[in-house]
C-alpha cells in the first residue's frame, strides 16, 4: 500500500479506532477497580437503543442527539430496571441483565426496520463497528493534512471521538487525586468532604460518553472489551495506579493498530483473499493482551 | 505564609475546642432496612482523652462513628465537631476506616495510601513537594512503617495494613482521631506500636476515640468507655463506667469472666 491509499484507506481509521479505544481505557480503569465491569457491559448496551431512537427523531447521526437519546435510554433502562425488580420480585442482577438485552434487542429490531440506507448505519455497523467505512476519500496523500479542502473532507466521526477523548483525559488529569482516594476508600473519602456520589456517576457518564462516541469504531459488542481488556491487563503489569493507567493506553493503542493492520493484511497472509472485520481483529487482539499480561504480566500475585 | 496560616488555624481550633467538645452526638439513630443499628444515642466526647467506645458485635459501634461521620444516613440526630458542622471542621477530624473495608489488592505503594492524609492540603492539582514527601515519611517512621514505603500495599501483613491506615491518619494532623477496630486481627508488635502512637497523641492534646471489642485491654488503653449495645448503656471515665453491670446489660448472658469478645478468637 503506498503512501496516498494510506492516508485515504488506513489514517482515519486508524486514528478513530485508537482514540476510540484511549477513550474507553481511561474511565475502564475505574470501572475494572471500583469491580464495576458490568456497568460498562450494561453501557454498551444501552447505548444502541438511544442511539436509534436519536436517528428515528433526527433522520442523522449527529452527535447531540445520540447522546440524549442514549441519555434517555438509560434513565429507561434505570426506571425499568427498579420496576422489574420491585413487581417482579428478582434479584437485581437478573433485573439488570434483562433490561440491558431487552433493550438492546428491541434497537436492533427497530433499526431493522428503518430506512438508513442514507446513513452510517445499519444492524451490523451497529454491533461490530463500521472502522473499515471511515475513510477519507478528499484525501490525495500526506499532503492532504495541510490542505484545508482535504481537511473539511474529514470523516466527522474523526471530530467527535478526538473531543470525547481530550475531554476525557483533561477530566481524569484535573480530578486524579478524588478519583483515586474515593476510588481506593470511600468512607475515608467521604470525611475528606470528597462528593463520592458525584465522582461515581461522573466515572459511569465518562463511560457513556466513551461508549457512544466509540460506536461508530468497535460498534456495540466489542465495545465492553475496551473498557475491559485494557486496563484489566495493565493491572497485571504494575502496582501504581498512575502507571496501570498508562499501560492502559498504550494497550489500547496497540490494540487498535494491531488489530486494524492485521484485519486488512491479516487474512492475505495465509492466502485469504477477504479482510475480516477490524473491529473483530482489535477486540481479539485487546483479548490476547489481557491473555499474555494475565500469563507473564510482572504483576500478577 | 504556609505556616502563618497554621498557627492560626491552630489557635482557632484551641479556642474552639473550650466551647465545645470535639465530638458531640445528640439522638443519633441509624437503621439498616428498618432494624435499628443505633438508637437515640447521646455522647459527649471530652477533649484530650482516649475514649473506647465498647460493645458487641453489632451493637452499631461502627455505625454510630460513621453515622457521625456522615459515611451513613441516621435516621435522626446529629454530630458537632469542635462546636460547629463536620463540614467546617474537617481539617481537624481523621478517620481510620476498619481495614476490611477496603480492596487492598488496589495498584497503590505504602506511601500512595498515606500521602491521600494530605488531600486537603494540596487540593486538585497542588503540587506534591519534597515537604509533603517528608510528612509522608513521618507519618511512617511515627509507626514504624518507614520501611516498607515502595511495598505495595498488599503484599503488607494485616498488621501493616492497619499501621498504613493509622500514618494515613497522622498526615492529616488532625485534633480528633477516629478509629474503626485499630486492633481487629492485628499482631502483638502493631497493637503496641497503635497504643503507643494513640498515647502520644493524647499527650499532644488531641483526642482519640476507638471502636474497641477487646474487654480485657479496655482500662489499660482508655481513659474513657462508651458502652452501648444499639443503645447506649453507660459513658464516662473507665473506673465509673466500665462496670460488671454495664457490661451485662451490654452483653446480656453472652460475657463470661476472662473470657474474650468471639470477634476476637475469629480474627
């Protein structure tokens, strides 16, 4: 591949799925310490049905309106949630897990049944991702990054995951210290003055925001294995908070590119003709990480 | 400047301290799905002591701390520290969480744990300097963890656990200390080098009060016991308060004579 068909085939994939990926790992870290990995599974879910119902209402997949309506599918989901569990008398849990399925199902169904031929968005783009689509077609080659024309071509998508990311990243920077204390000991945090409630929800909206603007890259299945897989491995790698975090990122990067790269090369490898999904190949890669730290990470006892 | 502004603060806390006690809970009530934990108890804590608060298992000593602490809703009544709310006097409250409460497994070093007693000095984004490395590494030597600051945090014995938790609590340098169970399942060495800080503490002027279920040690480290059992049972100096009766209200038929709290023999 030379240098033109990167920039216009790879770079904004590429791009999207790394930072789609940072993006999940960070507020993966405290999901995974806080023993919270369902929250983030229970996320993932949610946000399909949201994201449907803000494309019924709007006709496009503009951000705003994906993230109020996946805003709404969780307070949904919430009321639900106690309903089922109140009247139908079963453990939460069970609650949960019925909920997050139901709902998940019946945004597959509806988006079955909508006409988005004229969108990104369809029943498999929406449960493995739609990476390989995002492409920048403006793009001629690396000089495209400086041609403002090119640039205005860029996959918008491109926009929203790199602001979801940096806000992201600023959040955890500037509130580092509550988010570790409340973290680690929440009574102690507590008489510290620290609003544990508000640290906890910001923890789950981060998660949300990560899970919606990723949507586009990993799609709603593989999406839990970035929150996971990351930062569960990273764990196994050290025993200091601010490192886990970063050998979260740098896992999640190598995830994205490795899997990226290996979906498009990968099969022609072994004489296949096809690539396979990237998605698939960046949530198996993220799986086999976790796989290598879990065997040989410094950190394991 | 720094140091001005402690003196300061100091002098306020002293002042502060004679018009009221450093902990005063007036008809405090906490209940778990309904079945109260802590009924309408009053207790006025007096400064520069150590006071005990004694029971059994589930008598809600833990719960009346952190009701007080607002760690759990009361259903009724309410704590004063120093005379005024929690709120304006949390610079000068520590609190030493029971050590099962948390996830020791948790990617923090020894000195991670005890630089989170600096919180409130250093806010969101205050730097970590050389001097907060130094109250770190007092807090330390002061129970004698200063060598097992890089360790993480659970590879230590239950015993080092609670001595983190307690250097945590020394770099706050409050005026009132509260602590959940400092010796539940900790060895010989940590109770003693515990007591020991506790007794200096008292001998700086602070006030330590302690969730206690070991009657046998009771008149050797307190000055003064609170004995409660959901209710409270009896307060005041040891040689008033500790009595055959109050502990046979408190314990009804489970208390034989030398013989342990069980929560003791489990742990």
């Amino acid at each position: 591949m030379n240098g033109a068909d990167f920039v216009t085939f790879s770079l904004t994939p590429l791009l999207i799925g790394s930072l789609a990926a940072l993006a999940c790992a960070l507020p993966g870290n405290f999901l995974v310490l806080r023993r919270q990995a369902l929250v983030g599974d229970a996320i993932s879910h949610v946000v399909l049905p949201g994201i449907v119902l803000a494309f019924l209402v709007t006709g496009t997949i503009s951000t705003w309106p994906m993230l109020l309506g996946s805003a709404a599918s969780a307070v949904m989901a919430v009321v639900l949630i106690e309903a089922i569990r109140r009247f139908g008398r079963i453990e939460p849990g069970a609650a949960m897990g019925v909920v997050f399925t139901a709902m998940f199902a019946a945004g597959v169904l509806v988006l079955e049944k909508s006409d988005t031929s004229g969108v990104h968005l369809d029943v498999e783009h929406a449960l493995f991702g739609n990476l390989e689509s995002l492409i920048w077609l403006d793009a001629t080659g690396w000089t495209s990054l400086v041609d403002p024309v090119a640039l205005a071509g860029l996959p918008p998508e491109l926009f929203r995951i790199g602001l979801v990311t940096v806000v992201i990243g600023l959040c955890l920077a500037a509130f580092w210290r509550p988010l570790a204390i409340s973290t680690f000991d929440e009574g102690f945090a507590r008489t510290l003055g620290l609003p544990v409630r508000a640290i906890g929800l910001g923890i789950v909206i981060a998660s949300a925001l990560a899970a919606v603007a990723a949507f586009d890259a990993v799609g709603s299945i593989i999406v839990i294995a970035m929150f996971i897989c990351p930062p569960a491995a990273a764990r196994l790698m050290t025993n200091r908070l601010g490192a886990q975090v970063a050998w979260s990122a740098a896992f999640a990067l190598i995830a994205a590119t490795l899997g990226f790269t290996l979906s498009a090369s990968g099969p022609a490898w072994f004489g296949s003709e096809n690539a396979v999904s990237a998605a698939g190949m960046v949530g198996t890669v993220a799986g086999m990480i976790l796989a290598c730290a879990a065997l040989f990470g410094p950190a394991r006892t | 400047m720094q140091a001005r502004l402690e003196d300061v603060s100091m002098r306020d806390m002293r002042e502060r301290a004679t018009q009221g006690g450093p902990l005063v809970i007036r008809g405090m009530t906490v209940a778990y799905d309904r079945k109260p934990a802590v009924f309408s108890v009053d207790a006025s804590f007096r400064s520069g002591r150590i006071t005990g608060i004694i029971g059994p298992n589930g008598a809600g000593k833990s719960t009346l701390l952190r009701a007080g602490l607002g760690i759990v809703k009361p259903l009724a009544g309410q704590a004063t520290f120093f005379g005024t709310t929690l709120a304006r006097s949390r610079d000068r409250v520590a609190y030493v969480p029971q050590r099962a409460s948390v996830d020791w497994d948790f990617p923090a070093r020894v000195v991670d744990v005890v630089a989170q007693g600096l919180y409130r000095r250093l806010g969101l984004l205050g730097r970590y300097g050389r001097d907060h490395d130094d109250m770190v590494m007092t807090a330390l030597e002061r129970v004698g963890m200063e060598d097992f600051s890089a360790r993480q945090i659970g590879q230590l014995s239950g015993g080092q656990q609670q001595r983190v938790f307690l250097a945590r609590a020394l770099a706050q340098d409050a005026m009132l200390y509260l602590l959940d169970e400092p010796f539940a399942g900790v060895d010989a060495a940590t109770e003693r080098a515990i007591i020991k800080v506790l007794k200096t503490l008292r001998s700086d002027g602070r006030t330590v009060i302690a969730v206690h279920h070991d009657l046998s040690t009771v008149e050797e480290y307190f000055d003064d016991v609170l004995v409660m059992n959901v209710r409270k049972i009896s307060d005041g100096p040891v040689g008033t308060a500790f009595t055959p009766e109050a502990l046979e209200t408190a314990y009804g038929g489970r208390l034989e004579r030398g013989v342990r709290d069980p929560q003791k023999a489990r742990a």
